[in-house]
C-alpha cells in the first residue's frame, strides 16, 4: 500500500537520509526508532509529501491524516469546529461521537487554547481518525506528556488503530512505545542515515 525509497536527502549540500527503502501493508503499523536529530522527522515529512525536494519515490494513498509533535490546531475554532470544519461531510453527530471517543464529550464548545496538552493531543488525534485515513502518520506522538498522560494516550491510540485499521507510520525515541504499537520496527542509524 505504502511504498517508500529515499536514494538521498539533503540539506544545503549535507547529506541526511541515504537509501532509506520499505513499505508498509495495509492495516500495518510501523515504527521508525532513533535518536533525536537523525532525520525521523525528515523522513516522515517525505512520506507525507510535505517534503519533495528529495532523490526517490513515495507511493502513498490519498486519504492520510497527520500527527504531528505538537498538536496543530485551529486555535480560534471550537473543538468540534477543529473537526467539523477539517472533514468535508463530517456531520456534528459523527464529530462529537468521535470527541467522545477520545474522552472530549464534554469539550466540544471549548478551544484549543482552553484545554490541557494531553486534551490537545486528544483532539489532535480524534480530528485524524475522523477523516478515516487509509494511511496515518504519527511524529513522536506522545512527547512532552507526564508518564500517567503518556499510558493514556498510548491505550486510546492503541484502540483506535485497532478500531480503524489504517495502515500507520509513526516516529519515536522510545523503543517501549514502538513495542507497544508496532507490528514492525525499524532504525535509522548513522550519518546519513540508513535503517539498521
């Protein structure tokens, strides 16, 4: 479903990424591990198309949604608004079922601005499953978040990939994580980076 293979990536003339290949099925969840600075990030912006100016091909579907680090919402618009407003079609009905998904039932009037991070994170998740992507991709997703938030977030994005079935890529420093949802890991190592 997913096919990825990056010859080369580079930054004013320093070489980031080098023969970066793999794929991932449908309904597969992959993990790519390393340390911070390596180029997880990078690689996630290519697979997303975000980032073009690369030596490869990434053949991905349409319908994906977006994780990022920080939770990037519309800070002027409600959360059910955050929804609504992103999916064309998403009625209210089908918005404040899947606020109530992730534990926002009661938030739908709120702003961004008006929650906690962890409530962010939330939302930032319920908007991307709302749009039933065919391909989610996650950029260190639970960073930042005290350890009782992090297990949270954790089990609710454990079932909702089960629940949806999209085909998953995510970033990570923490291997505990990438063990938890993973069906395969990969790593990027070295200068350019490579998977091990």
């Amino acid at each position: 479903m997913i096919d990825v293979e990056i010859r080369q990536k580079a930054f004013n003339g320093v070489q980031v990424l080098c023969d970066v290949a793999f794929s991932i099925a449908s309904g597969e969840t992959v993990a790519i591990l390393g340390p911070s600075g390596i180029g997880k990030s990078t690689l996630l912006r290519i697979v997303a198309g975000i980032d073009t100016a690369f030596d490869g091909r990434v053949t991905r579907p349409e319908r994906m949604a977006i994780v990022f680090q920080e939770p990037t919402l519309l800070p002027w618009r409600s959360a059910l608004l955050n929804l609504t407003l992103v999916h064309e079609g998403l009625g209210d009905a089908a918005a404040r079922e899947m606020l109530a998904k992730v534990g926002l039932a009661n938030k739908a009037d709120q702003f961004p601005g008006q929650l906690s991070l962890g409530q962010q994170r939330r939302l930032a998740l319920a908007r991307a499953f709302a749009g039933q992507p065919e391909l989610l991709i996650m950029d260190e997703p639970f960073v930042s978040l005290d350890p009782e938030t992090a297990e949270t977030m954790l089990a609710l994005t454990e079932a909702l990939i089960a629940e949806a079935r999209p085909s998953t890529l995510f970033v990570t420093h923490a291997r505990p994580e990438a063990e938890r949802l993973a069906d395969r890991i990969l790593e990027l190592r070295g200068s350019p980076a490579r998977l091990a």
